[in-house]
C-alpha cells in the first residue's frame, strides 16, 4: 500500500466494517484475551490506527493511544484517526 493511501486511510474507501471482521476472527483465532489489563498503545494513522481498536476487541479493561508529531501525520491527525 502506498503511504499516501495509508496516511489517508479514512474516508469512505476505509474498510471499516470488514476490518473490524477481520480483527474480531484473528482475536479469537490467536485467543487473545487482554481483559483485566490496560493497554498503552500509538495513536496513528491509516491502519496503524486500528491498534487501540484491536485492544478494546480483546477485552483490555483500558485502553490508551498516544500521539505526537511525526513524518507520517501530525499529533492532531492521528488523534483524530484514532478517536
């Protein structure tokens, strides 16, 4: 994937629902389970944004994604990603 549509991995053409599929089978062909634990994650862009989302499917009692400055986005963006 280019970096630009990785960067740019949240408009409609972002799979959303399939990739929330995805993580939902890999969760429970990798058993993972992170309940009972708080997890400190990136906040970011593109696909790297889905981090936090993954942890919360797994059941982490807390979740925390961080962002700051970067070559790949600004703070604000990955936030906003993030959220």
């Amino acid at each position: 994937m280019s970096a630009d549509l990785d960067r740019y991995a949240c408009d409609a053409r972002f799979p959303g629902v399939q990739l929330v599929r995805f993580i939902r089978r890999e969760i429970e062909r990798a058993r993972l389970d992170l309940k009972g634990l708080r997890v400190l994650t990136e906040a970011s862009v593109g696909y790297r944004r889905v981090t936090p989302a993954l942890a919360a499917l797994a059941g982490a009692d807390e979740v925390y994604a961080v962002g700051r400055d970067s070559v790949a986005a600004s703070r604000k963006e990955a936030e906003e990603q993030t959220g």
